[in-house]
C-alpha cells in the first residue's frame, strides 16, 4: 500500500502584491476616446482608477514582483520551496506556461510548476491546489502567484469592458502548520454559462455578458460565502475580512450585505486597482495585510468567482 505523510495543517506564511505605476484614471480613459464619463464608471462599476502594465511588462514580470515579496514575507528561503503555481489567463500564448520561467527567475530550482486557469476564482483553486500538496507530503512549501495582465485583451470600443479591467499580481506562500489555517473550500461551477465571460474567438478581445454576470453573482455566490463559514467552523461575525473578488463595486456590496459580517472590513481594492481577475483576492488581501487592518491569525472569508463560470471560497487565516 502506498503511503505519504503530513502536516496537520497548513496555512499562509506570507503575502506580497504588485501594481504597475502607470496610473490610468477615468479621465485618461475619456481622453483616449471612450465613450463614457466619469460619474457613470463610478455608479456602475465604482472605480475611480487602475493600474496598466508597461508596453514591455509581462505577466512573468509583475509575478516576480509580488512572488519575491511573498518569499520576503513569510521567511521561507527558495531552497525550501518545491511547487510554484501560477493563477493567470492571460498569458500572450498557451505555451509555455508562467510557473516555470517563474520560477527560474526567483533562483527557485526544479520545483514542480504549472500554470491554474480559473479565471478570477483561479487563485483561490490554486491556493487549495498549494495546500494539498503540501497535506500529502509532496511539497514543503509552495509559492501561489495570481498574475494578469489584461491590458492587453481589450476592446477600447466596448465601454462596458474595458473599464473595468486592469493589471496586477497578488502572492501567497503556503507551508505546513500545527492549526488548519485554510479552511475547506466551497466549490463549482455554471458551466451552462460558460461563455458569458470570454476571450472572443474572432477578435480576441474580451467580452463578456455583464448583465448575466451580475444577476448569478448577486444571487448564488452569498450563499457559498455563508457554506464556507460555517464549514470552518467560523461564525459571520467572527470574520476580521471578507476579501471577494473584485468584479464590481455593486456586486461586492451586494454579496457582503446578505453576508451579514458586521465586524469584517470589507475589501474594496477596485476602487483604485480596477478588476485584475485572479490576482484581485491576493492583491487586496496583502495590501490590506500591509496596512495593518487585519491582525495576524484573525479569519478572513476568500471569494472567487467569474468566468467558467467557476466559483471558490473558503475562510483562512491571516498570516
């Protein structure tokens, strides 16, 4: 009989972020000719600004940012670290993947590596992904980095996209621990849906149905939120933050409403980050980590969800 074994729990060692410096406002947007005003992003989707990569800066580039921070963070040396998993969907090409060449450029040598693409729940399934290997003892600690560049796939023509979209990266290490610091994850998917957020075939451009979109996400995903309390054993009220992705300032206020989290703050990073898909939960996580408004080993509610349409939550603690 094969057998392996592990820690009794894992939990999150450390968290870094990248944003690229090239600010873009609403102004800047309605300056390079979009069809839209200022106040009308603001009510319909709340943000005010977002962050744009350099014409040369990839989605490997803002990874290395946030990874090499994450690594600083949690105090975990490269020669401990055996599996790297890259969250993106939007890397230029398929192939080759983001976690290798990654990995390479943080002296990181021959972990395992290998891209997850979930679109905005993608972090949050390659967190778990993190977690069980180190349960079964295939990996001491693991470096998740969500990273995306979207910049690149928009349609300036549709002010309903592009918008909202921006770029960035969030990391995490994740290594063994004497306490479960992640909790079960809640997940699944609509796949009925699937094409309601999409890189179109023809143009390659991104599109998708806001409308349907944010009916599902209003309706469907505070239950899920609520499931993966109460199977970590973590009350509404005890919550220190609720971190959703962020896909809209609406649906963000909507969901955390029905949640019912009185004590929990409330991430709202696409006010000044715009929607950075899978790199939203830990971009918001470790900046809010950063400024001191979440103590360490305090519980924090993860929601992802978005295109797929796949979904994933679950309540960890705060490194």
């Amino acid at each position: 009989m094969l057998t392996t074994t592990g820690p009794h729990g894992t939990r999150i060692l450390g968290l870094g972020h990248y944003r690229p410096a090239n600010v873009v406002t609403n102004h800047d947007l309605i300056a390079r000719g979009v069809d839209t005003d200022d106040e009308w992003i603001k009510s319909r989707v709340g943000i005010a600004e977002r962050r744009w990569a350099d014409p040369d800066e990839t989605v490997v580039d803002m990874a290395e940012a946030a990874g090499s921070k994450a690594l600083a963070a949690s105090g975990v040396a490269t020669a401990d670290v055996d599996l790297v998993l890259v969250a993106t969907c939007t890397m230029p090409t398929p192939v080759p993947a983001a976690a290798p060449q990654l990995a390479t450029r943080l002296g990181i040598a021959a972990p395992g590596a290998y891209d997850v693409n979930s679109g905005c729940s993608g972090f949050v399934y390659a967190l778990n992904a993190a977690s069980a290997a180190v349960l079964a003892g295939q990996a001491r600690n693991v470096l998740v980095v969500a990273a995306e560049r979207f910049s690149g796939w928009l349609d300036m023509t549709d002010r309903s996209t592009c918008i909202i979209l921006g770029d960035g990266a969030g990391a995490a290490v994740v290594g063994p621990s004497e306490e479960i610091g992640l909790g079960p994850v809640i997940w699944g998917s609509d796949g009925a849906q699937y094409d309601a957020v999409a890189i179109d075939e023809g143009n390659h451009l991104f599109r998708q149905e806001g409308q349907a979109v944010y009916r599902w996400a209003t309706s469907q995903m505070a239950p899920v939120a609520l499931e993966a309390c109460r199977r970590a054993g973590v009350a509404p009220e005890e919550l220190a933050a609720f971190v959703p992705h962020q896909a809209n300032l609406r649906i963000i206020d909507a969901i955390a409403k029905r949640l019912a989290a009185p004590n929990a703050l409330v991430a709202r990073d696409i006010v000044t980050s715009g929607n950075t898909s899978a790199a939203t939960i830990p971009l918001a996580l470790s900046r809010m980590v950063e400024r001191g408004e979440i103590p360490s080993g305090a519980p924090v509610l993860l929601l992802g969800f978005g295109s797929g349409l796949a979904y994933a939550a679950q309540v960890v603690l705060a490194p």
